[in-house]
C-alpha cells in the first residue's frame, strides 16, 4: 500500500510539475468584425491548408499579411499563443489575415537540419506560400505589392527564407524569435533583390540562443542546428540592403522588468532592417493578452509584439 501511495504521489507531483511548466490559459477570445474561413489548396501533388481572417467591409486593394506557426504547431496554436492580436490589428487597420499550415512538423526553412519529410516527401514551402498569396489576391482582391510575412520561431526562420528568396513577393517580413542558421546549417539560395526585414529575439529564450548556437531545449529536446548571433543576423541583412554605418539606437523599458531595444538601419530610399532585442524576454512573442509556457523561459506581456511589427510593416507602405 506504501509503494502504491508513493507512486501515487510521484505522479501527482511530475503533473503538478507539467502543469507548472507547460499549462497555460487560452486567451479570451475578442469580439472580432470579420470572418474565420478554411480553405486548402494542392500545390506539387501536395494537399495544403489555410485559414483566412477578412474584416467585414475590407476594401479592395488592402494588404495582406502571411502568419506562420512554430514547429509541431498549427493554426490555432499561432492565433491562441498570439492571443489573436493579428486579427485584432487587422479590424483596426484593414488588412486580411492568412495562417498557412506547414506539411511537416517544420517548414522547410533555411537550415539543413529540421523534421521537414513526410513518408520521404518534403515540401516546396516557399512555393506552396507564393501559390497561396496568388490566390487570395486574386479571390479577395488585395494589393499584390502589399503583401507581408510573419512567422513566429520556426515560422520566423521560414520568414527569413522568404526575404532571402521571394523578396519581390513580399513588402516586409518579420522573422520572431529565430535566427539566421550559421553557414554549415545553411541551404538557402539568396537572390540579389532585398526586403525590407525586423528581426525580434528575447535574450533570455532558451531555445533559440540570442547569442547564437545550437537550437535546442535543455540540451535534449529538439535540436535544430547551429544559428548565428541576433545581432549578426540583424547586420546580414543591414549588410546585404547595402546599409551602412551604425543603426539607430532606442531602449525603452517595459513591465516585469523586461527593456525594449531598437535598432534600426535605414537610408532614404533603401530597405530598411530592424532588431528588436526582448532584454529578458523567453521564447514567444510578447503581447498583452496570453503567457506563454513557463519552460519557454519568462512570458512578458509587453510590449505588443504584433502592434510593433504592424507599425514597422506600415512604415514601408508607399
């Protein structure tokens, strides 16, 4: 009866420690103006799908913005950990909402190393997405030149793929919580034109290092390669949009301790590459309406991560 209870007691303790770690509420859901709508498109013999969030009243020629999720994730995990602050924007400054769902557990991003094969098939995700954005355009009728990427962790690294080889396609992109993978992790093919690119990190994460490394959890779950620096992957792209000299400098501090740091390269009439540095900051994108797990490191609630990449999506409209 005695090893019964302890084990009993093992158990409760290990789910009480899970919890803790992993538990977190869902956010509450807004009242939102528009429409949630699903819808799949096949792409190189593959089946994909999507999700739509469109405003009611949307006007004709509106921008898009592209929301892809992390590893093992899927399209409501990146509106309930965003605490659908992407459809909130959207109501308040009229633009669409598409959440792509990747075919494997990642998406086949810059780095060689990742769970991007199913039953030996790996997708071409950099076209399924251009295909996707083809046809809302055409279906919803957005403006093709204002069309924008954001993806969170490993939807951040596909971002990065993206401004490196579909620049034209997209305005801006915004890559969070990832970094540029180092050059034996690297199998991208860049093309010479630029996007402009922000880049937004915690330093405090503990899966993707700020200051570069090999991605990993607690050295044992999920190792996804080696990536460089935050700041060396904020200057690549300053490097590659031919911005020179020293970036523009703001920190500004928020709750819980956690200071907000921006710097900013920019030119007249050139791309502009921004790195937002989340000084203690885990992984995830800090916003004001859900935490994140515990084990992902610490969860503050600002600044509004998602508000910021609007206004720097916004800034590079004409």
């Amino acid at each position: 009866m005695f090893t019964l209870l302890g084990l009993l007691a093992l158990v409760a303790v290990l789910a009480g420690l899970l919890g803790y770690f992993v538990y977190t509420p869902d956010p509450e859901k807004p009242q939102l103006s528009g429409t949630l709508s699903q819808g799949s498109i096949e792409v190189a013999g593959l089946k994909r799908s999507y999700r739509t969030y469109v405003p009611k009243g949307l006007p004709k020629g509106a921008p898009l913005v592209v929301v892809m999720h992390g590893s093992g994730e899927g399209i409501q995990q990146i509106r309930v950990g965003t605490g659908y602050s992407f459809e909130r924007l959207a109501d308040q400054h009229g633009f669409a909402v598409v959440y792509p769902k990747s075919y494997a557990f990642d998406w086949n991003d810059c780095s060689s190393i990742g769970d991007t094969k199913v039953n030996g098939v790996s997708a071409d995700d950099v076209g399924f997405l251009g295909t996707l954005v083809d046809k809302l355009v055409g279906e919803i009728g957005l403006d093709p030149t204002r069309v924008f990427a954001a993806g969170v962790s490993n939807g951040g690294s596909m971002g990065i793929r993206l401004a490196l080889e579909q620049p034209s396609r997209y305005r801006a992109v915004a890559a969070v919580i990832a970094n540029l993978p180092a050059a034996q992790n690297f199998q991208c093919k860049p093309v010479a034109q630029t996007t402009p690119v922000m880049i937004m990190n915690g330093t405090k994460d503990p899966l993707v290092p700020y200051a570069g490394g090999e991605i990993n959890l607690l050295g044992l779950f999920y190792k996804g390669g080696q990536v460089i620096s935050s700041q060396a992957s904020a200057q690549y792209f300053a490097d590659r949009s031919q911005l020179v000299g020293a970036p523009q400098i703001s920190l500004t501090p928020a709750a819980e301790g956690v200071s907000v740091e921006q710097a900013r390269w920019h030119n007249d009439g050139k791309s502009e590459v921004e790195l937002v540095t989340i000084h203690g900051g885990g992984h995830g994108l800090p916003q004001p309406y859900a935490r994140r797990p515990r084990l992902l490191g610490p969860s503050p609630m600002e600044p509004n991560g998602p508000a910021m990449i609007w206004a720097f999506f916004e800034r590079q409209l004409p």
